[in-house]
C-alpha cells in the first residue's frame, strides 16, 4: 500500500488525468479497460494521495471476485462453506504476493478467474444473465484471454444444455475477442508481445517450481478423476473448472512464459475443483469430509504463510507520498524541472512536468 509498482507505473493514472476517458481506448497493446478505468478514477484524488486510492481500488477489485467466485461455488454445491474457501482460495494465493496484489496491471487476473467459475455454472448464467454478460464485457475488454470462457460453454452445449442465455453470452465473449484481435494483431494473439521466460532457470526455486506445475498437474488430475467418477451437475462444474484452468495455464505460458502473475488464476481453479472432488466423495461421510477439507487446508496454508508477504517487486518502491512531497519542493524553487518521480528500484522512475505537480 502507498508504492507503486514499476508496471505499468504512473503512465496509465497520467494518460487518466490528461485524456479523461479517452484513455480507456488506449491499447498495451490490448484494450485493458479495467485497469485503465481504475487509473482514470484514480487520477481524480490528489496526486500524493493517488497511489494509496489506487491500491484500495485494486484491493476491492480482488474482494469483489472473490466475493462472484463464493456466490457462484456456493449455489453449485449448496455449501456455503465451500463457496467461503473457494473465494479465499483466490485472496489468499501465496503466488499473488510477488508482484500482483495492489498492482493496477494484474487486475485482470483474479476478474478471469472470476468470469470462469461463473461461466462454469449454468445455474447462475441463467439466473442472472445480465451481470454475467457485463461481467464478461470487462473482463473481455482486459484479458484476451477471456475467449477460453466459450469452453466451458461449449462443454454445455455437447450436453444440450446451452440455453438462451448462454448462447449470448458466448457470442459477446466471441465478439469482444475478435475486437482484441483486430486491435493487437493475430501474431501478438497467439505467441504474446512481451519479453518471456520460457525454460527453468539454474537455481529457480519451490515459488517458481510450484506456480509453473501445480496448476496443470492439479487440473489433470482433477479431471482424471472425475471422467472416472459417476456424473451430475456437481462433477460436471468441476470438471469444467479442471479444464478450463489447464487450458489457461497453458495459453498464459504461451503468451508469457514463466512469470508469478500467470499462476493466480489456473491455480485457484485447480483447487477450487479439489475441493469441490473431495466435497462429492466424502459427502455421506462428515468426518472424513472434515479431515479431507482441514488437510487441505493446512498443505495450503504453508506456502500462503511462507510466501504471502509482498515480494521485492511491491516492496522495494519508495513510499510515493514522501516522493512527491520532496517533488513538490523541488518545483517551488523551479516550477519548469522535469522531475523523474521513482517508483521502483527496476525502473528509473515516472517523469512528471513541474507544472503538473504543482497543478495536482
């Protein structure tokens, strides 16, 4: 809270503040409507106070998917327990702390994750079609990604189970992808735009180890088991869940590689499918049930504890408050210094015009 990390910086807040809500039709490279309408609300706050406002809007970005994914999980197992963990699953994932949480730039992350489980659910795509699609209108104009939401869709229709709503749905995912694509090009579509990490280094430790395989391992597994298992509305969300979050493992290391912010999601899915497992098999057995779920639980907790506080990407910014106080001192004596404001040991810092610090 109150650092900001190097990407993307102070650029989306500044484009915010310059061009209003045009700046919501800036590509980088893809539409990113989320986080640029979170930098755009940002920009209204005074400038010291920005990257402190910025953090709790992202914070709240994170509870609210939560918060969709426990609703979601709740009406599917009619376990509100479960729906409580499923939601913690996403708030709590220790591979969040390295450079995603409070990070304006990954809030696409927990929305896909978000977006997924509901449409995993036929249940609550027909019980509220509107929050859906809208929910898939801001997720598709921030994650390209967003396209491998139709799978789970298409798994319903295999089943003649696609109504309506759900082919609506489809459609405006279809669509908004297409407009992704046009914007960015089919190569940047299908192999990424950025610099990638695609091999295991020398000395890549358990936090990278465990984010590249866990994901897909669990998934698999998952579904191995459930195609084993006897089907009902219950299995076939979960296995949904499974698939969709190996598919999306694999097309973020496509896109990017090995990189902290492309395990948050496949990885919440995974487990939330685990545990959704071990609800159905242990459900005429409560002990049993109890113990699978506190076991889980307490394999969970240790990289959460171990990894959850914020690594050196979110930690090592200066405070941003003492930055632009000792900015605004340095533009009294010259109101037409361009000043590079440091917001993090990677980066050389965000040049900002005197005359827009003191106008802030």
């Amino acid at each position: 809270m109150g650092r900001l990390p190097a990407d993307p910086g102070y650029d989306y807040i500044l484009e915010g503040s310059e061009r209003g809500l045009h700046a919501l039709l800036f590509g980088d490279p893809y539409f990113h409507l989320a986080a640029r309408f979170l930098a755009f609300v940002t920009s209204w706050f005074p400038l010291a106070q920005q990257v402190l406002a910025l953090s709790v809007l992202v914070h709240f970005v994170w509870a609210g998917c939560a918060v969709v994914i426990a609703a979601v999980v709740s009406l599917e197992s009619r376990s509100r327990l479960l729906g409580y963990l499923s939601g913690l699953l996403l708030v709590s994932a220790p591979h969040a702390s390295e450079s995603a949480l409070g990070n304006v730039g990954n809030v696409k992350w927990p929305l896909i994750a978000a977006l997924l489980v509901v449409c995993c659910s036929p249940s609550t795509v027909a019980r509220r079609p509107t929050s859906s699609v809208v929910l898939a209108v801001i997720t598709g104009f921030t994650q390209p990604l967003t396209i491998i939401c139709c799978i789970p869709l298409l798994l319903d229709a295999l089943r003649r189970r696609l109504m309506r709503k759900h082919l609506k749905l489809a459609v405006v995912l279809i669509g908004i992808f297409l407009v992704q694509v046009a914007k960015v090009g089919i190569g940047d579509v299908m192999v990424g735009h950025s610099v990638k990490v695609t091999a295991p280094w020398p000395g890549m430790g358990l936090f990278w180890w465990s984010g590249f395989i866990a994901p897909i391992t669990v998934s698999l597994s998952c579904v191995f088991v459930l195609l084993s298992c006897k089907r009902n509305e219950l299995s076939m969300f979960a296995l949904k869940l499974s698939a969709s979050a190996g598919l999306l493992s694999l097309a973020s290391y496509q896109m990017g590689g090995i990189a902290d912010r492309f395990f948050i999601a496949p990885m919440t899915l995974a487990l939330i499918a685990m545990f959704l497992i071990q609800h159905q098999i242990f459900a005429n057995k409560p002990w049993l049930h109890r113990v699978s779920w506190l076991t889980s639980l307490l394999v969970l907790l240790v990289p959460s504890v171990k990894w959850f506080s914020s690594g050196p990407y979110l930690t090592d910014p200066p405070i941003w408050k003492s930055e632009i106080s000792k900015a605004f001192q340095v533009c009294e004596r010259d109101s037409s210094a361009v000043l590079a404001v440091s917001s993090s040991i990677y980066s050389g810092g965000d040049e900002l015009d005197c005359s827009y610090i003191l106008s802030e």
